[in-house]
C-alpha cells in the first residue's frame, strides 16, 4: 500500500510547511517535518499526497438533492446550498461527498481564490496533490455500528479555537468562547442524530514555535481552556489530553473514505488534461480527417492495382494457352510460362538461333555504307546446331561486297560464301549464305 504524506501549509509563514509521512497501520506518533515546500518535494516520491487545509476556509454542508447522475447533482449544488451561503456562487468552488439517502448528500464549499493559492503554491514546489481536504475531515470519526449511526462528535481544541465533527463528512470550526453555545444550537437542529458523548482532544500551540512548527496536543501552558461544555444536557463529555504533534495525530486518524476531495470538477486532473487539449482538437481532428482521407485512397488504389493485377494474370493466362495449347492445366502462368521458355533456351535457340546469329553479324552490316538488306532467311544448317542465314543485299561496288565479306568473317565469328553477284543499275546485288559457328 502506498504510503501517505499529509501537508500541512502554515498560514501565517510564507512557504513553510510540515509534513509527516505515515505508513499503514499507524498506531504510534509519528514524526513531524518542518521546512519549505521544496523540502516536502523531495521526500513526497511514490507517496500519496493529501493536503489539509483550514477548515474555516470550506464550508461542510448537506444539500437536498434528489438522487440522480452525479453530473446533474454537481451542477445543481450551487443553487441548493444558495441560502447556506455569504458570497455569490460563481465565485465558489463545489464539490461532492457521499449521499446520504436518495434526497440528500453531502458537499463541501470553498471560495476558487484560496483553492487556487494553495494549488499555485504546491505546484511552484513540484507538488501534485492527489487529496486536498479540510483538516475537519481528517478528525477521528467512530465507524458506524451495524444498523445504527456513529454516536460521538469530535472536538480538537487548538489554542483559541476548536475544530468540530459532527458526521462522517459534517462539521466547523469555533472560537472557544462560543464553542458551548454554537454546540448546544446543533444539537437543536440534529436532535435526529443526537450524540451519545463528545470527545475533546486538548491540542494546544506550545509557548514558543520552531521555525515551521507545528502545535502538539496536550502542551498545555498558556492555553486557553474551554469552558464547560453541554452542562445539563445529559450528554457524556470525554476530555483527552496527548503530547502527540497534530498532523502526527490527524494522520494517523484521517480515513479517505469519509473526506471530501475537493480536486473535483475544473480541478480534477481529468478535467485539467481536458481544458489543455481543447485547443489541439480542432488541429487532431483535421489530422484525423487526413489519415481518414489517406488511408481510404490507399485502400482505393490498392484495389485498383489489384484489379490490374488479375486482368494481367487473366491474360498472361490466355497468351499461355495460345502459346501452349498442349498445356491442360494453369496454375501459375507466369511461373508455367517462364518454365516453358527456359526449355525451349535449353533446346538451343538461344545460343545457336536466328536472333543469337543476327546480333553476331548486326555490327558489320551497320558498319557497311550504301547497303540495303532485301530478303533474310533462316535456316538450321543440317547436321549441326549452327543456324544459317539467306541474306540478299545490294551493296554500291564488288570491292565493297568483298569488305563486308572480311568484315564479317573477321567480327561475326561466321562463315560467309557470296552465293552469286551481279551489276545492276550502278549497283552490285548479291547473295550471301552466312553460318554461324557450333557452340562450345
């Protein structure tokens, strides 16, 4: 379990604080920090971080709001708990606690400028709190008893005045001088839920102050004493006294489950994440728009290609055939085909064919001046794998006839015999029977 570190901001020291880190179960005092916030950030890692604040500054009250979606109940509070308040509700934060039956719940009120001075001022250290809570509610509260209610109030006592819980998430704060009057009032309107006892815990500040200390309870030298309390009422009044340092004692009693978390609403880091991406969703949603737009073009050309690809598979197929038609069966045309062509190149004619003896004698005819090719016949030469070539030309002179002759011989790697030569027309037509060499 994690553990917890409670922070306690002085409000009359600029930046001091204390501090008291408490691991589960606490049963003993604890030792109590004192320091800058800057020091609470350093030994805060991987602890939950609850801090309390004056319980004059928030107001625990329970409105009457009919059950329903919670959403609806925090934006109804404001006007519910209107009569119940000093200032005008929009300058006022709400937040919400537990619902006691299906027309009231409880609810928490704080005006927005001490709650953004305290979160500005945690925030400057590196703190992120995840609880911040009035220190009423970290009080020690009974547990309930099967089917009945908790029958004790509490009362801390420190210096001229009292903090006072009356309910899991109920209470204020009092001077002492008006402790005895302002309790025997709600005992008038919670006669419902009139308590058994009251519990006084003595907490007094001590005489003189570390710097950044923190009161202690029981240090009772020049403390103010309570008047008696709720004489004749019938009511048991339980007085206590401890050394125990307060924040010592209210985190060792704090109970999450019974505390009003006041990071509700436009301070819930949900709700913050929220307000710092509202600019960017215009922005995200055109991207979106974009990889929509993208990803479907890319999809449409991938099945346009694909249609091409099958048409062309389609036909490759068909040329097979037409090529092939001994061929009973296409599987893959391309792989057949290709196959088909390497035993027809294994047969020889690529090496010893029509076109492997035309690239041999190509250079030397491009190379002869004024010849006009008219006629070319191939034939294999018998009883060899050479090919042999017909070629009639015309050619300007016989001494030109008789160069292309060497040439041939010379770059070809052919044999060349002119079959027959005559003048005609200031030219020379004649006959030329070319083989090519046997392979190997």
């Amino acid at each position: 379990m994690r553990a917890k570190l409670f922070i306690y901001l002085q409000p009359d020291s600029s930046g001091a604080a204390s501090w008291v880190r408490v691991e589960e179960p606490a049963r003993q005092s604890l030792n109590v920090g004192h320091g800058t916030l800057q020091d609470i950030a350093a030994v805060s890692a991987g602890c939950r971080i609850i801090a309390l604040v004056p319980g004059a500054d928030v107001l625990l009250a329970i409105a009457n709001i009919p059950a329903g979606n919670r959403q609806r109940a925090m934006n109804a509070i404001p006007y519910a708990l209107e009569d119940q308040l000093a200032t005008d509700v929009d300058t006022l934060h709400f937040a919400l606690g537990e619902r006691l039956d299906n027309t009231r719940i409880h609810a928490a009120a704080v005006d927005r400028a001490p709650m953004d001075s305290w979160l500005d001022t945690l925030r400057q250290a590196h703190i992120e709190p995840d609880v911040i809570t009035s220190e009423i509610l970290a009080l020690p509260w009974p547990e309930a008893r099967p089917g009945l209610a908790a029958t004790s109030w509490v009362i801390l006592v420190n210096g001229n005045k009292a903090l006072v819980r009356t309910g899991p998430q109920t209470g204020w704060v009092a001077d002492i001088g008006n402790l005895d009057a302002l309790l025997r009032i709600a005992l008038q309107e919670s006669s419902a839920a009139r308590p058994e006892q009251v519990r006084v815990i003595h907490c007094t500040p001590a005489t003189t102050f570390a710097p950044g200390g923190m009161p202690t309870c029981g240090e009772r030298r020049d403390a103010q004493e309570p008047p008696e309390l709720l004489a004749d009422t019938g009511i048991t009044v339980d007085v206590e006294h401890s050394d125990e340092a307060m924040l010592s004692f209210l985190g060792r009693a704090y109970n999450e489950k019974n505390a009003i978390n006041l990071l509700q609403g436009s301070y819930n880091r949900r709700e913050q994440l929220g307000k710092l991406w509202k600019p960017w969703r215009p922005a995200l949603a055109m991207l979106a728009l974009l990889l929509m737009i993208q990803s479907g073009m890319t999809i449409a050309d991938y099945l346009h290609l694909k249609t091409e690809n099958d048409a062309l598979t389609q036909q490759i197929a068909q040329t097979y055939l037409r090529t092939f038609p001994d061929a009973r069966k296409v599987v893959n045309p391309r792989a057949q085909m290709e196959q088909r062509l390497k035993e027809l190149r294994g047969n020889g004619i690529e090496t010893g064919g029509f076109i492997s003896l035309l690239g041999d004698i190509g250079p030397s005819l491009k190379e002869t001046p004024g010849i006009e090719i008219q006629r070319i016949n191939y034939a294999n030469a018998q009883g060899s794998n050479a090919g042999k070539i017909d070629l009639a030309l015309s050619i300007g002179d016989l001494q030109s006839l008789d160069q292309l002759k060497q040439r041939l011989t010379t770059q070809g790697k052919v044999t060349v015999s002119i079959e027959s030569a005559a003048s005609r027309d200031n030219k020379v037509e004649a006959r030329l029977q070319i083989t090519g060499q046997n392979p190997g």
